[in-house]
C-alpha cells in the first residue's frame, strides 16, 4: 500500500487530491470470514478463489497516508442496514470514504480534519429473496456464462461475479483451476479414454465432467453444496440437450 501511494506522489498535479472509497471494518462480507479459517492479520483475509480482502478503518487510512505526506481534508464511514424482518436479518454493508492532499506543510496543527460517520436510516424490509442474496443464492443472482474450448463450448449457470464475496458456497463459481482442468482434457482426451472417472468437488459447472464424459465410459460429478448440486442438474441437462 505504501508503494502504491509513492508511485501516486509521482504522478499527482499541484494541488491535486485521491478520492478514496473501499469497504470498511464490521461490514457483511468480512462478518462472513468469522469462524473460518482465512485470517491473515488483523482485517486481513484471504477468499476462497485465493484473491485477497482488506477492510479499512479511519485510523489505518489516516496513519498510511500521514505517512507518505498526505493530509485528511475529509474522512467518514457510510452505513447502510438492510433488515429481513420475517428472518430477524440485520445486513450491515459499511464503506469507508475519505479525500487525501499532499501536504503544503502550512497547515496549522491545531486544525481538525472533518470526520463524520454517514448513516443511511432508510427503513428497508427485504423480501426472503433479497435475504438471500445476500446471506446465500438465489435465482435472481444466477448469471449464464458460456465456456469456450477448441470446437465447442458450453452455457453455464453461476453465480453473479457481484454476489460471489458474500456468498457461503464456493461451489457457485467458475474456479480457474476448472477451466484449466476442462482445457487439458479437451486437447487429451487419452488421459480419460474408456476410464471411469470420478470428480470431487465439482461445483456448480460440471465442466471437467462434462468434457471428461465425452470419451470416459462412465463419469460421477460429486459436491457436498445442494445449491451447487441443483445448478449442476441444470447446466448438465442444457449442455446435453444443446448437443443432441
């Protein structure tokens, strides 16, 4: 972080400022991380797909620009509850914003930066459906995607990318691990020629499974996720139908 803020000094014009806005400390996706093994330091963590997440507070933020030499003009948390009265659900989804300038070294140190904390009070009851967005999957969050290989390809149901963070499943998703699995078995059918073939694991795609079955005498797709499972039924049966 600190080099990405070097790297900025270079390039910033006289006078000019960073606008900042990412998510901050108690918001719903890093109360997912709760329990689970995925900790690396304090509001640290690591997703399932290996990509990384950081939830910022005031004081971390004015301490790592304070020390590249830059000033706060404005810093503040905005909060947004959503309820779900039916299931007594509290979402609390928290961004932390602030505007950073290069200090001119005149400013007087008795001044007080602005710090505010942005409650959104709109009384918002969600249906069983929005819930679940939020706390799991539902039909509204499916997107279709089409996977490519050499000579064919296939259409498949996932996850929308924007709800894959909060989600509990990590069964709902393309991993790359998959699509570079599918990619091998593709250019080497041998590897599974007259074989049975059992996947674990498998996920909601089913694509190494379904390339797999294409020269394998019999093919199982395991997974232990139902929501992974019943997208699985659905993206086998469109494959199948589209290639009959």
């Amino acid at each position: 972080m600190p080099f990405v803020l070097q790297n900025i000094k270079r390039v910033l014009k006289p006078n000019g400022c960073i606008l900042f806005r990412d998510y901050a400390v108690g918001d719903l996706a890093q109360e997912r991380f709760s329990g689970k093994d995925q900790k690396i330091s304090d509001n640290f963590y690591v997703r399932g797909d290996g990509t990384r997440a950081f939830y910022f507070s005031n004081e971390f933020l004015e301490t790592l620009f304070g020390k590249e030499g830059f000033e706060v003009e404005e810093i503040g948390v905005c909060c947004k509850q959503v309820e779900n009265r039916s299931r007594e659900l509290v979402m609390n989804r928290r961004w932390v914003q602030a505007t950073f300038r290069l200090s001119n070294g005149t400013k007087n140190p008795s001044e007080e930066q602005e710090r505010k904390e942005i409650v959104d009070s709109t009384d918002i009851d969600i249906s069983d459906g929005l819930a679940m967005e939020m706390f799991g999957a539902s039909p509204s969050t499916h997107d279709m995607s089409e996977f490519k290989l050499r000579d064919s390809a296939f259409k498949i149901k996932l996850l929308s990318k924007e709800y894959q963070h909060t989600c509990k499943s990590t069964g709902l998703m393309l991993w790359e691990s998959a699509r570079f699995m599918a990619s091998v078995l593709d250019r080497n059918p041998n590897i599974v020629s007259g074989k049975r073939v059992l996947e674990l694991g498998c996920g909601c795609t089913g694509i190494c499974s379904m390339v797999a079955a294409r020269s394998a005498d019999l093919v199982v797709a395991t997974d232990a996720d139902t929501k992974a499972l019943a997208l699985l039924t659905e993206n086998i049966a469109t494959n199948l139908e589209s290639s009959t």
